[in-house]
C-alpha cells in the first residue's frame, strides 16, 4: 500500500517537473531494497507516466520529424551504454557522481536563457537538429546509468538547443525519457516492484491531466 | 502542462533539481 500510494504520488511528479526519485526511490530504500534495484525498479515505472503525458498535452505532442528521430536513436544508444556502465563501474563511482550531475543540470536549466542569450544560441534549424542528439547523449548515458533528475537534465539540453516553448520542450522531454527509460526496463528483476511500476503510470499519469493545479499546490509542501 | 505558466515551470524544475541535489547529496556523501 505504502508503495502504491508513492507510485501514484511519483507520476503526478513525473508528468509535470520529473524528479519523482524524490519520493518512490527512498520509498523503495524505505522497504528494504539496496540503491541499484531501487533505481532499476524507478527507471520501469516512471516509462507508463512519461508516456502518457508526453501525449495528453494535445497539440503539443511530439512529431516523429528527422530531429525526435535523431535524439531518439541516441536516447537508446545510450542508454544502453549506461546501463552496461551502471553493472561494470564500481558503487563508490555510482553515488558519487549523482549529485553533481544533477546539480549541473539543474544550473544549467536556471541560466540556460542567459547563455543563449550571450553567445550560446545555436542559429539554424538545421545546425539545431544536428547540435541537439550530441548534447543530448551524455544525459541518455546517465538515464541508462541512474536515471534520477533525467527530466532536469534533458530539459536543460533541451532548453539551450531549442526554441520551443515549455510545453513542446516537456513533451519531448517525456517520450525522450520514455524511450531511455525503456532500455533501463531490462535492470529490472524482481516482480513485486512492478506493483509501484502498474500504478505510476495509470493513476499517475492519467490523473495528471484531470488534476495538474492540485499537483502544484502540494509540490512545495513535499 | 497547458495550465502551467512557463514561469512557475521553470521553478519548479529548478525546485526540483535542487532538492534532488540535496537529497542525494545528503545520502550519498554522508555515508
């Protein structure tokens, strides 16, 4: 129950900001599962929410052009890689890193304006398409690695190599995670984690568009 | 999201991110 209560929580969180680590992953350290699992089992059940709201913004959604296509291929190239880093690098590697990686990301997101706006800004469509899957795959590295602050991240990215708006720029940001997250599935082992997996995405992402004020409002207070 | 202003969702991103950072920081680095 304590679990399910946090999967419905956590894909509210995913469908709007990302970051629903917050709460399902010291949830799950909560019952007793080592960090790796409980990243794995974080990683399959953020895929259901991801995709949900990627799609429920109407109008908004993301279109397979040549540029979705591109970061889509470098998202599961590597995430893949991550994963195989994930199982080869040693632990003290592993919770070492993932503080800074997120405190970069979330830097980066906070004055991504101001660096496109003295310099950074990336001119052309095209010189776009091609600059996005670039930037784009160290953060699909660190999806298939850890995963948590993955929409941050790919936000930031997103945010420096692209004009959009925020709602394209998060809808993209959700399918992007989807297809990382996907390859992440395969970490995945024990089957009464798919329980936390089930209901993030059915209740929590679907409840994300019926109730996106109310997720607001109680953010700050968790 | 189409409620959300870009504003607001740009700080709680930023939110958090930061409370990510903290949190992890807070439970990996003082182990």
């Amino acid at each position: 129950m304590f679990l399910v209560a946090t999967g419905f929580l956590g894909g509210i969180i995913t469908a709007v900001v990302g970051g629903s680590s917050i709460i399902c992953f010291p949830a799950m350290l909560a019952v007793g599962l080592p960090p790796i699992v409980a990243s794995a089992s974080n990683t399959a059940a953020v895929v259901p929410a991801s995709l949900i709201a990627a799609y429920s913004d109407t109008g908004r959604a993301p279109i397979w052009n040549t540029e979705v296509l591109g970061l889509a291929l470098v998202g599961f190239v590597g995430s893949a890689l991550g994963a195989m880093l994930l199982v080869a690098l040693p632990s003290a590697v592993f919770v070492t890193v993932v503080p800074i990686l997120i405190a970069v990301a979330t830097l980066l997101f906070a004055f991504g304006e101001r660096l496109k706006t003295s310099g950074w800004r990336i001119g052309t469509d095209r010189a776009r398409s091609m600059t996005k899957p670039l930037l784009f795959a160290p953060v699909a590295i660190y999806g298939g690695y850890f995963g948590a602050g993955m929409g941050v991240m790919t936000l930031a990215i997103l945010g420096l190599s692209g004009p959009g708006d925020h709602r394209t720029t998060n809808a993209l940001k959700n399918l992007l995670n989807v297809l990382a997250n996907v390859v992440g599935y395969r970490k995945l082992h024990r089957s009464r984690h798919r329980r936390l997996a089930g209901n993030h995405g059915h209740d929590g992402g679907c409840a994300d568009r019926r109730i996106c004020r109310r997720t607001f409002n109680a953010l700050p207070a968790r | 999201m189409r409620f959300l202003p870009a504003d607001l969702f740009r700080a709680l991103v930023v939110g958090m991110g930061a409370i990510l950072t903290v949190v992890f920081a807070w439970r990996y680095w003082s182990l």
